[in-house]
C-alpha cells in the first residue's frame, strides 16, 4: 500500500501517457477500421501510401490496381480513400448510386482556402443542387454558340504573330489564350494577356479603378499553383495531410507569421476575394449589364428566381466566377497543348487532319458551333484520343453521405470514394496498346470502340456531379485547332525535352512547357 502511495504519480504519469498512445491510436486507426475490408497494401502510421506515391508518381494507382483489383484502399497520409479503377463501378458510384454519394470530399489544400470551398465544386448537396440547375440555365446551347465569335477573335489575335521556323512554347501561349476565353466569358473582361506584345498596352483594364489586371492574374496563378496534392505545399496543408485536427489551428497561427507559405497563400486568397468582392458588387449595381458573362447572367438569375436569390449570396458568386477562370483556364490550355504535341510527333495523323480541316471549306469561313459539334470527326477522334494519353485530372473526388455498398463492400458514411480516371484511360481492356497514340481507336466503326465500356474514357468526369464546362472547352479547343492548322503546321522544337515530363498539381500540367517549332502553311 505504501508503495502505491509513493509511486503514485509515476503510476498515474504511466496511465496518462498510455491513455495518450490509446487516444492517438484511435485517431490514427479510426478512419481505417470502417473501410479495412477493402484490399490495400501494408501502411505506414501518419504517413499512409504517401511513400509509395513519391516512390512511384500518380502511375501507383494503376500498379496497385493491377495487384489489388478494380477497389483498393490507398491512405493519403491518415485520411484513407476507396480508388475504384473500374467502368462499371465508376457508373454505380457516379450515376447509379448518385443520391448516396452527391458530394466531393475536401482534400487538405481546399480546407484551408475558404474562397476555393464556395464554388461548385465543393458546395453540398441541396446549395449545390440550386447552385448547379442555376447555372445549368446559363448553359443553354444557344449561349454557347454565341461565345464562337469572341473565341475566334482572342484565337485570331493570339496567333497571328508567328512566323516561319520560330520556336515558341505552346503551353504558355495556350495558357494566356484559355484565360482569356474565360476571362472574357466569365467576368465580361479582356484580360489582354494573349495580344502579340506590341498591342499589349492598350488592353482594357475594367476589372475596377484600383484593381491591375496582371496583378489579378499572377495572384490567381499563385493561389492555383499553391494547391498541392503532395508534401509540397504549405506546413498547414501537410499537417492536414498527416493530421486533420491540427490543419486549422495551425493554419491561424502560421497565416499571422510573415514569410510563411501559409501568410503568403492567406494574403493572395484575401487580395482575390477582395478583387473579386469589388468586381462582383460594381456588376450588381449596373443597370444595363447585359448577358453576354456568365457573371451579368448568374446576377440576373438571382434577381428573377427567389431560389437562386437565397443561394447565390455575393460571396459565393464571387467564388464561382473565380471557379471558372481556376477551372476553365488550365483545364483547356493543357488539352490544347497536349493535342498540339502529340499531333506534332506524329505525322500521319496530322497529314489525315488537315486534309479534313482543309476539305471544310475556304479559310476563313469560321465554323459555328454546329459544324464544330458534327463536321470533323476525324478531330473529335485526335481529341479524345490526347485526352486519354494525358489525363488532366487522373482521380475524381466523392465522399459517401450514407452507408453504401460498392463493388462488395459496406463503406460507412464519411467514406472518400475517388474514381481512377487515369488508370481506366491507360487499360489495356478497352485500350489495347494503351501508350500508342492512335486517334483511330475512337472512329465510330471501329471493332476496338463497338467493344469497349461507354464510361471507360470519362475525362469530364461522370453523373449529375461531372463537368459543367464540357461543351465550352471542346468548343473552344476545336475552333482553336482549326484556326491554327489552317495557318501553321509545328513540329518539336530541338529544345523539347524527351520524354515529356509532367507535373502534378491540382491538374496535370508539362512541367517545363511545349516547345514546338512553327511552319507557315503556303
Ligand atoms: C478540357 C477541359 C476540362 C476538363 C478536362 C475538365 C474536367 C473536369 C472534371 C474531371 C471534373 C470533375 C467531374 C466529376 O467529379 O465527375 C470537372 C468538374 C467541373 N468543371 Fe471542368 N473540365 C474542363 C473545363 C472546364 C471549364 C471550361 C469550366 C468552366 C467553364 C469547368 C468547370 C467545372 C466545374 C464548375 C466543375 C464542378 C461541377 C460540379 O461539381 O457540379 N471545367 N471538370
């Protein structure tokens, strides 16, 4: 009795300290005990699979689909996500169990950027529901096909100054043509960053009297490429990779000490929502504001539908306008340099596709968005077959919302269930020889597309939730190709490295440019 007086306090120290390692177990463990029938490779406490993605790259997905089937478990530090890397079941998450999984789960770097959380990408279920058909009714086909003018002329004047045997790197280029597309639709501005440099000054600066359009963009450009998937970005988002709990308190502190990565991110985020706010509430106030943006008309829906009024409250139209420049810049720009590059290395598919470009008709009758839609299929074929090389976003986020069953598993609710877009693209079942780049795998009578799952190529995702930008991009990216090989023809610059070297990001980007060399079309 003595003894347990005396040593009590190291009793006690030896209790609290077990209790701790019990309680950090519990947290490390919690999230796994509920989805740990699901097959997965061995995981390392804090750190999850994030070794095997670094040994690796993004291809670990499509390695461990082959050890461990078409859904596998893989640990993103803690947080565990069920990858499913099938059609059919990416079909019974995305369509047919769509009332049971309607949102997307928020990863670590979205967290912690609150104007990146009220787009439509992240909102939930009934706001994202109003959000979506609100929108939706902006996207009627005949909107589009009064955009195929504007895009012609950013198109036009991006690509009128090349000249003969120039080396450029495309991917900028495409880059400063997509934001501006986007700018001018989204926001109704002209960013001017695609006009041949001579031109440049004179490039219209109404985002709001104080407000410098290159500023917006290089903190929009920061604020995009800060959003790391990886240990690379700021220390809050790799807390919240290894330990959610401690993601936002971390994030206060850090965002209030000058230098951090977490300091600068806040002070970029709060510069745009400032920049945004201000374009957003001089829009409202115009009376004549027209519908030619997708802004003017998302404040003229909110001003004739009480249910887009309750909704669409001044900050989260801020932050879907946003949402578009983030979503409808990168996404594009890479599509259009990856069909560039890859038409490039191989001339037999760049001789069939102008011969159909060319058969169109003279040059320069600009096509509409009908002819775009139904008269150059071998185009369509090139397309989605550079969208299958190089996948722009390889998984696609969900987040269970009830208990569900999914290819014979119960996953609780709270479950990240994110579809392997990349691996079923590379899938030596729908696509055999899956690393050739052979735009014919695509043609309509063809054995290999009669056989293959409609849902094993889904670039723009899948279901209620998939892209809403579907019908802009490809509209934009054919007029562009159009437009450029009917004047040029590119082959790789010497100073393109092979191979080609990606990068990983939000979305998928070239991770030092495509550099092609420019021939004039006689
Ligand atoms: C080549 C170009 C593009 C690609 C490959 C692409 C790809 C995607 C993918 C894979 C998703 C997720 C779909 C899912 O979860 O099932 C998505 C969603 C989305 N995209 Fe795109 N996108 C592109 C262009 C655009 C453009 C131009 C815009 C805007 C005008 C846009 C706006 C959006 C939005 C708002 C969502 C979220 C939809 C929702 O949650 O309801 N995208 N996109």
């Amino acid at each position: 009795m003595e003894w347990f007086f005396t040593s009590f306090p190291m009793v006690s120290t030896i209790f609290t300290v077990l209790a701790l390692v019990g309680l950090l177990v519990v947290y490390l463990y919690g999230p796994y005990w509920g989805v740990r029938r699901v097959p997965g490779p061995p995981t390392i406490p804090f750190l999850g699979h994030l070794p095997l993605m670094a040994k690796y790259g993004p291809g670990v997905f499509s390695i461990l689909a082959k050890q461990y089937g078409p859904i596998f478990r893989f640990h993103m530090g803690r947080q565990p996500l069920i990858i499913v890397a099938d059609p059919e079941l990416c079909k019974e998450v995305g369509i047919k169990k769509f009332k049971d999984i309607p949102n997307r789960s928020i990863p670590s770097p979205i967290k912690s950027s609150p104007l990146h959380q009220k787009g439509l990408f992240f909102t939930r279920d009934s706001r994202w529901s109003a959000m979506r058909n609100t929108i939706l009714s902006v996207y009627q086909p005949s909107h589009l096909a009064s955009l195929v003018p504007t895009m012609q002329t950013y198109i036009d004047s991006a690509t009128q100054n090349f000249h003969d045997e120039e080396d450029i790197t495309f991917s900028n280029l495409s880059l400063k043509l997509a934001t501006d597309v986007i700018g001018q639709a989204a926001f109704g501005v002209d960013f001017g960053l695609s006009k041949p440099q001579s031109s440049n000054t004179d490039s219209v600066r109404n985002l709001g009297e104080n407000v410098e359009v290159s500023d917006f963009i290089s903190q929009h450009i920061y604020s995009t490429t800060q959003l790391k998937m990886d240990l690379t970005g700021s220390f809050s988002i790799i807390i919240g990779l290894l330990l959610p709990t401690l993601q936002e308190p971390f994030r206060q502190i850090l965002k209030r000490i000058p230098g951090t990565m977490d300091w600068k991110v806040d002070r970029t985020n709060r510069i745009l929502s400032s920049k945004l706010d201000e374009i957003v509430s001089k829009r409202m106030q115009e009376k004549n504001r027209g519908s030619k943006d997708f802004l003017s008309q998302i404040l003229s829906a909110r001003e004739s539908q009480q249910e887009s009024k309750n909704v669409f409250s001044p900050d989260y139209i801020s932050a879907v306008t946003y949402e578009h420049l983030l979503a409808g810049s990168a996404t594009t720009a890479f599509t259009l340099s990856s069909v560039v590059y890859l038409v490039a290395g191989h001339p037999e598919v760049a001789k069939k596709l102008l011969a159909e470009i060319d058969g169109f008709g003279p040059h320069d009758l600009v096509p509409t968005a009908h002819d775009l839609q139904n008269k150059f299929p071998y185009l369509d074929q090139v397309i989605k077959e550079a969208m299958r090389f190089y996948i722009v976003s390889p998984l696609v986020a969900r987040e269970t919302s009830k208990e569900v069953e999914i290819g014979g598993y119960l996953l609780p609710k709270g479950t990240w269930v994110w579809l392997a877009l990349g691996v079923l693209a590379k899938d030596p079942k729908n696509f055999p020889e899956p690393d050739k780049f052979k735009p014919e795998r695509f043609d309509p009578n063809c054995e290999e597309e009669k056989r293959r799952h409609p849902y094993a190529l889904i670039p723009f995702g899948i279901g209620p939730r998939s892209c809403i930008g579907q019908k802009f991009s490809l509209q934009e990216i054919k007029l562009s190709l159009i437009h450029l090989y009917r004047k040029y023809t590119f082959q790789h610059s010497p100073s393109m490295e092979k191979p080609l070297q990606l990068e990983y990001g939000i979305v998928l980007n070239f991770k030092h440019g495509v550099k092609l060399r420019v021939t004039m079309r006689t």
